[in-house]
C-alpha cells in the first residue's frame, strides 16, 4: 500500500473545507492540477470515493471523505503543534492560526491580530472564518478553527470562554435627538421614539427582551444586519438604536451621541470560546494576550479627556455624555 503524504492530507482538508478544488488551490497557493493530482492518489491509495464533484457546484464529501479530513485534520494540527513546540524551547511561536470571528467583531480583532502576529511571531500564518456566533463555534468544535471571538450571548453549549472585554450596549442617536439631552435616560423613554435595531439574533432578542423586562414595547419601523447603515440612520436623525459599536461620526460623516443605559439585561462581554476542557495552545493563548491589549490600548483613548462636546455642529462646548467619560462602562466595538 502507498503511504499517504502529509501533502495529500493538507490539500484533502484543504478541499473540505473550502468546498471545490479550486478554491482549495488558491488557499494552498498552488495549482489545481497539484490538488487534483493529489486528491486522486489519495483516493487510489485508501480505495474509495472521498469527494462526489458537481460540476459548477463544487464538490461534497463522502462518508468516508469526512472521517478522513477529520482525522486528517487532526494529524496536521499535531505536526503544527510539533513545530510549536520546537520553536517554543527556543522563544518562539510558528504554526497555523485559525481563528473563527464573529462577523462584526472582524473589523477590529482581524486587524489586532495581523499586526500584532506579524510584528512579534512572523513564523505563525494567520487563518481566519467569519460568520454569525454559532458558525465560528461550530468551527472550532469540528476542528478547523482554534479559537472563536465572540459575544457571551452567543456562546453555545459545549464551548468554554474567556473574556476579552466586558462590553454594554448603548443607545446611540443624533446629537438632535430629542432625548440627547435626558439626564436619566432609560429604555422607557427610548420606547416612545422610533428605533432601527440591529437584525442579529441573538442581539435583537436579548434587546426586545431589556426593553420588555422595564415594561415597555419599543416602535422598531426598521431593521438592518448592517451596523454601518444603522449608524447612517442614527446620524440623520431618523431614529435611535441600541448597540455596542461605538463611533464619534456615521458613515457618512454626521456625529453621533452615544449614552449608557441603567437597565438591566444590556451586558455582552467579548470572549474567546474553545471546546469545553480544551486548554489554550500558545498560539491561542497569544491570540488571547493580543486582543487584549489592542483592547486595553482603545480603551485608554477612550478615556482621554476631549476638549470638545460631542456635537460637534454646536458653537460651545459642552460635557461630554457619560459613556465617553473617563470611569465609563468600556465600550465593545459592535453591536
């Protein structure tokens, strides 16, 4: 029987998960011809079908095709955790890094974790899987992410967390708004003003259920998955909204007012998910430190004190709302 190569293996799981060969050729940086090739020695060498093509479509595994990029993903991240290990002794990271990140949580982990890997460990090549909560998860669970940056109301059973950064929502509104300038500005007051809320679950569900637990029924004429177009709305003056994203300006270039909230149920640290009774690797564990510190750094700046208000259309200054004060709730980049 010919032995099947560690090269057979990454260009197989390669294929798994990018769901063609093509595209398993691009992510492997080599020709399709190389993946082909290697796809059908591996299938002569274990006898059977690992993949049913679909012309036009991609490719789907067999039952015998998942078991083998299953273990065949456990192979190759043992030889990573070799190669760790060596470089470890010697003050060092290598390997591979995958990280599953939550869709809007991208914006500013990826960026954290290219530079910050780049500058100290240039040996380690960075992975990452977006999508919703329970995607980046699943990932992880299946073997193909080591870590999941997520929000602690997405976390599903089966994961264990850390948190990165505690995190609150937050109403945000024009600096018009007639409510910018309540002294204790609640979710009931907010209920009586049109909102676009964020159409994420699980962020609109927990949202409906704070406004629901102080007794009120929010007027939600809108909804949007992009936090950018709702920031827009926001800057128009068209209606409020209860996020985490924090920005002085909309998208368009209009400012905005954000204000914390005293009611209950609007907590959602970031944290990072692995699978339950998995320790960090180094890597992880770096990633982690990485994140934090990027974090740290913004909150910082965040509590700088600004000369200015935040209505920056006004002709005087003002104090500054209390979410941009210094001793603020610490403020999650999304919502």
């Amino acid at each position: 029987m010919t032995d099947i190569t560690l090269r057979q293996l990454e260009y197989f799981v390669a294929i798994a998960d990018a769901g063609s060969v093509t595209a398993a050729a691009a992510a492997c940086r080599v020709t399709q011809a190389a993946v082909s090739t290697a796809l059908a020695q591996l299938e002569r060498t274990v006898g059977t079908r690992l993949v049913i093509r679909h012309p036009g479509h991609g490719i789907a595994l067999t039952v015998e095709g998942a078991a083998v990029a299953s273990h065949g993903r456990s192979i190759l991240d043992g030889v990573d955790r070799v190669s760790s290990i060596v470089s470890e002794s010697r003050g060092q990271l290598s390997g591979t890094l995958s990280v599953g990140v939550y869709r809007t949580l991208a914006a500013h982990t990826v960026p954290a974790l290219i530079e910050w890997f780049g500058m100290r460990h240039p040996n380690v090549s960075l992975r990452f899987i977006e999508g919703s909560g329970s995607h980046v998860q699943d990932e992880v669970m299946a073997g193909r992410a080591q870590v999941a940056i997520i929000y602690r109301a997405q976390r599903i059973a089966g994961c264990d967390a850390t948190m990165l950064r505690d995190g609150v929502r937050m109403a945000v509104m024009s600096p018009d708004h007639p409510l910018a300038e309540c002294a204790d500005l609640r979710l009931a007051h907010l209920a009586e003003h049109p909102a676009i809320l964020l159409d994420e679950e699980p962020a609109l569900q927990r949202t409906l259920a704070a406004f629901a637990a102080a007794g009120v029924e929010p007027r939600v004429p809108w909804r949007s998955t992009s936090v950018e177009a709702i920031h827009n709305v926001a800057g128009r003056g068209s209606a409020y909204s209860i996020l985490m994203q924090t920005r002085s300006h909309s998208p368009e270039g209009r400012p905005l007012l954000f204000r914390e909230l005293p009611d209950p149920g609007l907590e959602n640290p970031v944290e990072a998910a692995l699978p339950r009774g998995v320790r960090p690797t180094a890597l992880v564990a770096e990633a982690i430190t990485a994140i934090r510190e990027h974090w740290a750094a913004a909150d910082t700046d965040l509590r700088r004190p600004t000369p200015q208000s935040t209505r920056v259309d006004s002709g005087e200054p003002r104090p500054a709302p209390v979410s941009a004060r210094a001793g603020g709730a610490r403020r999650s980049p999304e919502a």
